[in-house]
C-alpha cells in the first residue's frame, strides 16, 4: 500500500483523477490530502450540484466528464465503488468494482433489482488477512477433512496427505525449505502454467480445489471452510498482479507448520521514484502461536546489507525473552553478512495499519501499556 509519508512529496502538485478509461474528472488534490491510498475501496455518489452531476468523494466533489461513453452513463442518487490505483505520475485511476447503473429500458419504470457482485468484485472486497486459510491450516484441521472423504475418494486423501507431510516444523525453518513452501503453494500456479510448468509435487490450491469438490459431493463439513480459503489465496494472487502496475510491489501468503498456527507473511517494496533512493525491502509477519502467543514482525532492508526490526509482542515475558536475545540475532545477521542497524521490541499489539506504521527514531523496549 502507499502511504502518506510515500505521496508526501505530491502534496504541493495537484494531479487529474481518471474514471478507467482515463476519463478526467477534474484536477484534484494529492491522494495524500483526499486520504486515498493505493488498493483502497471507496464509495462515491452521483450528486446534481452547480446545474451538472458532480462525483461525491472524500468529502469533495469532482465534475463527470461530459463526453462519458454509453457504459459509463450516470445519474444523480447513484452509488458506486471504486478501487484506488495510484500513478507513477501522481494521478488517480478510479476503477469501478460494482455495474455501472444504466438507464431503465422502455419496456418497465420499476427499479432494477440489485446484482450481486461478480467473481473478481468479491476476490477484491476480501479482507487481506487471510483468517480462512489461517484457520483451515492449523494443526489437525485439513487432515480431519482428508479423512471425511478418504473412504470415497482414497486418491484424494492421498494427494491432500502428501501435501500436508511437505510441512516443516517452525524450529526446522531453513531458506530451502521456504522456497519449498512457495513453490507448493498454490499462487504460483497460474504463472507456472503461463510458462509450461508445473509446480514440484502436490500444491495447496489444487489440492483444495480437488478436496472442495469431494466434499460438496458428500454434503460434508468443512465446505464453508474450504471455498473461503481458496478465495483467500486468488484474491491475494489477484491484490499481487494488480501490484504490478501500481507504486508497490506486494506479495502475501500464509506458511503452514506441522507444529504450529500458520505464519502471514507479506513482502512489499515500493517502486524508486526519480531522483529518490532506493526504497527499503519490507517482510511483515503475524502469527499466532500457542508458546509465543500473538506477535507481529515488521523486518525493513535496505542498501541491501541494513535490516531494521520492529516485534510487537503481546505476552510481556515473551517481550523480554526476545530483547535478551537480540546481542545474538545480531551476530548472526553478521555471520550472514547483514547489518542490524535496530532492533525494538514492544509489548503490546501492533498497530491496526501496520503499513502504515513508521518506527520512531530513539527507544528499543517500548512497553505501551504503561
């Protein structure tokens, strides 16, 4: 996501808003100053105001375009949503994620009935935390549901088995074993098969897909459950390639352990503007964890060699037990030929826009709840 610190620099210039189609709606303040960030959905009214239809957004109203093609035709009393896109140059796309109304057809004045929101709007609308694939891959969940259909379907039991063996313990974490996890994970599938390839051994989303459809035929438990977490990962498969065009680079997924809740991870990096430095590696990790409780690990990289640490931990003993361990981290970032440049250790929850959220510059043990 883009933050405010990230569009400071736009502030001063005021930069054209765009429809998709780049329809112009007006010059316009910086997305800074509107509190638009990159992603974020937004609801926007159609209002008659000033002898004309004006578009209702962060509190300001913004002309329509007079030469709107007959798909985008609009009206006052309308309500639509729009994804954020933000430009290299400072502008803003509007992408519209619901129909756009139409005018009534001469056969009937009665209202439309509302359109549920198609495939691709409900991916985009999902929270991005994950919770339904952080719940199926905990512990015990997807081997009970293996087992429901294993009588019926054996060859999918087995599938879903040989998955669930290429989990590693959370002590047994090494770089070739989460390049494994990747690889198997399933949101790569689409750009493997792009190149004619397919993942090595069984991957978590086709072995879900396959699962899905097991038990829907049984009518068992667990189909709620299952189809939840396939959305989950394409809307985060989805939220990556959109990322592309954007001003960040970002990619989610969710680690499963043998012996542990499931790890998120996100990996962001925004794209180097002209005349500026270039811009910090960022791994965000939330889990919760039965022996550590609930922690959120903020990991910044920058000059590729400076790694700046922020550790919101919840319990106050697993807080003190990390920062007595940080001459240690230390040295083997060292040994790897990294430099700690800070570690801070607070006790207490992580901010609700961790994205968002910039360290303060003094202070390693910062305990929030005094």
């Amino acid at each position: 996501m883009i933050t405010g610190a990230e569009t400071a620099h736009l502030a001063p210039r005021h930069s054209p808003i765009f429809l998709e189609g780049r329809l112009a709606l007006a010059d316009a303040p910086s997305a800074q100053e509107l509190g638009l960030q990159e992603g974020q959905v937004v609801r926007a009214n159609v209002q008659a105001r000033e002898g004309g239809l004006q578009l209702g957004l962060g509190g300001k109203f913004f002309d329509l375009p007079r030469d709107l093609p007959p798909s985008l035709r609009l009206s006052a009393g309308d309500n639509l949503l729009f994804r954020v896109q933000v430009q290299n140059d400072g502008s803003i796309v509007l992408r519209p994620l619901t129909p756009t109304p139409t005018a009534p057809s001469s056969a009937s004045t009665a209202a439309a009935p509302g359109v549920w929101p198609g495939r691709n709007q409900q991916l985009e609308l999902r929270p991005p935390d994950m919770g339904m694939l952080s719940q199926l891959l905990r512990p015990g969940v997807l081997d009970a549901l293996a087992r429901q259909v294993a009588s019926a379907s054996p060859q999918l039991a087995m599938v879903v088995d040989q998955w669930l063996r290429q989990r590693t313990s959370m002590a047994q974490l090494t770089p070739d074993k989460l390049k494994q996890l990747f690889s198997r994970s399933g949101w790569m599938n689409e750009a493997l098969s792009a190149q004619k390839r397919s993942p090595e051994g069984p991957d978590l989303k086709s072995a879900l897909k396959l699962l899905l459809g097991a038990l829907e035929k049984q009518d068992a438990d667990g189909v709620h459950l299952v189809k939840n977490a396939i959305d989950d990962i394409e809307s985060r498969q989805m939220a990556a390639a959109e990322g592309l065009n954007a001003r960040e680079w970002a990619f989610s997924i969710m680690l499963p352990f043998r012996d542990a809740d499931p790890v998120s991870l996100r990996f962001s990096k925004p794209r180097r503007q002209p005349g500026q430095e270039t811009p910090p590696f960022v791994i965000q990790l939330h889990t919760r964890n039965q022996d550590l409780g609930e922690l959120w690990l903020q990991t910044c990289i920058s000059q590729q060699t400076d790694v700046d640490m922020v550790m919101w931990v919840v319990r106050e003993d697993i807080a003190a037990k990390a920062q007595s361990q940080a001459s240690a981290l230390a040295e083997e970032l060292e040994g790897a030929g990294l430099r700690m440049t800070r570690l801070q250790i607070v006790h207490g929850s992580a901010p609700q826009d961790l994205a968002n959220w910039v360290p303060p510059d003094t202070g390693s043990m910062v305990d929030v709840r005094t």
